[in-house]
C-alpha cells in the first residue's frame, strides 16, 4: 500500500471520545482512555505513520494531548507498556 494512511475513525468515534472524556475540568475517565488507546493501536497496527497527529486533528486537541493521554493508560495498567 502507498500512501500516507489515516486511521478508520468515523464521525461517530469522535462523538464517543468526546463524550467520554466529558468536561476538561474532570480527571480523564478511564473509559475515555481505553477507548482512544483502542483506536491509537488500531491505528498502529494498520501501518498509520505518526497516528497521534491524526487524533489531535480529528479531535481538536494536540498531539501532546495525545501522546499525554496515550501515557495514562500504560501508567493506570489500562494497556500494556511497548
């Protein structure tokens, strides 16, 4: 396959991850968090290149974000370290 491939994400899974995450001013729920790694090693796993860059766009959010969230999963046991 050639290209830059993007992550099988659908206008619904965004809607699902923002609702989980729920109001910035709370701790980040775990649902959230399985739910983005979920997809991020799907991502991975599908050959997407850089695939916290595409979640921050289609997120709204950063790619620090991202990867800060990405990082409180494998610290709360929630997916395992790579």
């Amino acid at each position: 396959m050639y290209g830059l491939i993007e992550p099988n994400l659908t206008d619904t899974d965004i809607v699902e991850l923002h609702e989980l995450r729920g109001p910035r001013t709370t701790p980040v729920p775990n649902d959230f968090l399985v739910r983005l790694a979920t997809h991020f090693i799907e991502a991975e796993i599908d050959g997407v290149i850089n695939p916290g860059r595409h979640f921050a766009e289609r997120l709204g959010i950063t790619r620090t974000s991202v990867l800060a969230y990405m990082r409180m999963a494998r610290r709360r046991g929630l997916i395992e370290r790579s």
